[in-house]
C-alpha cells in the first residue's frame, strides 16, 4: 500500500527500492541514501535531462504538474521545481526521500512512498518521467508491463511518458571492464556488470573503498530493447512519438549507448 508523505512531512517510515546507477533495495538504499549524490550524481546528465523535460512540460500543457517515478533525492525534480514546474514523486525508499527533504526546496514537493510500477497516485499530469535507468529496476517483464499499463490513466490530453534506457548491445559492449563511477581524496567507487543474457538482466556489482575500508553491493535489473518496450507500450494504448539518442536530443543511431523514448496515448 502506498504511503503520501506531504510536502511539509520531515519523515518517513516505510520500507523498499531504487535505480541504476542508484543502489536499489531497502537495506542499501538506507545504508547509502546519504552518499548517493555524492557518488552518483552526474551535473551534465541532470542538466541536460531537466532542460528536455522542461521542454516536454511545456509541449504536454504549460503549468501541468509531472510525475517522477522513482523521485529519490530529488536530483532531476528539485531543478525542475525551480522552473516553476509542479512536480510530484513517487518513491519506495523512506531514506532517498529523507535526503530529498533535506534539500532546499525539498520539503515542498508531494511525495507517495510505495511500488512505482502500480503509480499509486490520483490525478492527471502532463508528463510522466523517470531517469537514470530507473525503469529497468523493476524486476521482471511483468512489472514493467503493469508500469506502462498504470500510467496511462494518469496522463492529461496531450501527457507523455518518458524515460531512458540502456541499448543492451551497447550494454553487453561496455561490460567487458571496471568502470570509475566515482572518484575523490577520499574515495574511489568501481562498477563492475555482469550481463545474463538468457534472462534479460544484469547484475551491477559497486565496489566502494573509502575512510580505509572497501565495501561491495550488488544490484540487480531487468533490461528491455526499445522493440520490446514499444510492444508493452502498444498493449497499453501508448505510441511511441520521438525516440532520441540522449537527454540532449541527439539523433538514436546504432552507436546510442542509450535512448530517450517518449510515447504518447494511441
């Protein structure tokens, strides 16, 4: 069941999961919900991600309000927010929203603790996002079907669903190493992945040395090639309208290491 946590609520209790790059589950999530931007957050991703959205909310219906899925620290809907655009969340980990609130600004946006795939919220918006991989956190093909399915009675005329995923050729391409996902005076995080072809999924191992100790995660995802997206689209009575090879529009060609979809109702 979902819990709302209302813009001016300073806590949370409940319990649940997260993102790629974003460490998923309820024990990591509240183990590593303080480091998260710290680690993760990359300034020329965000900034080019809230300047497409920003362009969508207004293509989908100037002062609209928007749904994040998988709002967590608020990385991508605080800069939005300072747009002037109304922004809502939905999140299934109480110590990403702690963050959240913490931040400036962070208390003002509404926020529903629960399963994203179930879009636990009333109301009609005029873009429904997620960033950073995020949808292919949900486990399973059903999941992500129920996802797309949930959102379309949440869209206004107009409303569009957007989100970015891993091409998996480009994915599998890129798993052959350790990548630096971050790096500092005080700290140094790997990621390393390991690809399942046979099921669709890969498993993100972060290994994490910092203060003089190394700590290891691993996190799991379900992946989907944007032909498999757009048929749950299509079942769910969404089209899709642009698909692009970033946030900052680049054209999707064979070497995208990742798209941009956004669909629209059928």
């Amino acid at each position: 069941m979902a819990t709302i946590v209302p813009p001016d609520h300073g806590s949370v209790n409940a319990e649940p999961p997260r993102a790629e790059p974003r460490i998923a589950g309820p024990a990591y999530a509240a183990e590593f919900a303080g480091d998260y931007d710290r680690w993760f957050g990359k300034p020329n991703i965000s900034a080019s991600t809230v300047d497409a959205l920003d362009d969508l909310a207004a293509l989908a219906g100037a002062g609209r309000p928007v749904l994040e899925l998988g709002i967590g620290t608020g990385r991508i809907a605080l800069p939005l927010r300072a747009r002037g655009i109304d922004v809502h969340g939905i999140d299934g980990s109480p110590a990403m929203v702690r963050q959240l609130r913490e931040k400036p600004g962070g208390t003002e946006v509404p926020v529903t603790l629960g399963d994203f795939s179930e879009v636990p919220v009333t109301g009609e918006f005029g873009v429904v996002y997620l960033a950073a991989g995020t949808f292919f956190e949900l486990p399973d093909q059903e999941a992500q079907s129920r996802c797309f399915e949930k959102v379309v009675p949440r869209l206004a005329p107009g409303g569009l669903f957007v989100f970015d995923a891993h091409v998996p050729e480009q994915l599998a391409a890129h798993a052959q190493g350790a990548e630096v996902v971050s790096e500092g005076e005080d700290h140094l995080v790997l990621c390393y992945r390991r690809i399942d072809a046979s099921a669709q999924r890969y498993r993100s191992h972060y290994v994490i040395h910092e203060a003089g100790s190394t700590r290891h995660l691993r996190v799991e995802f379900r992946y989907a090639a944007h032909g498999e997206l757009d048929l749950m689209a299509g079942r769910a009575g969404l089209r899709l309208k642009e698909r692009w090879g970033s946030w900052a529009g680049a054209p999707f060609t064979r070497d995208s290491a990742y798209h941009v979809s956004v669909y629209e109702h059928a």
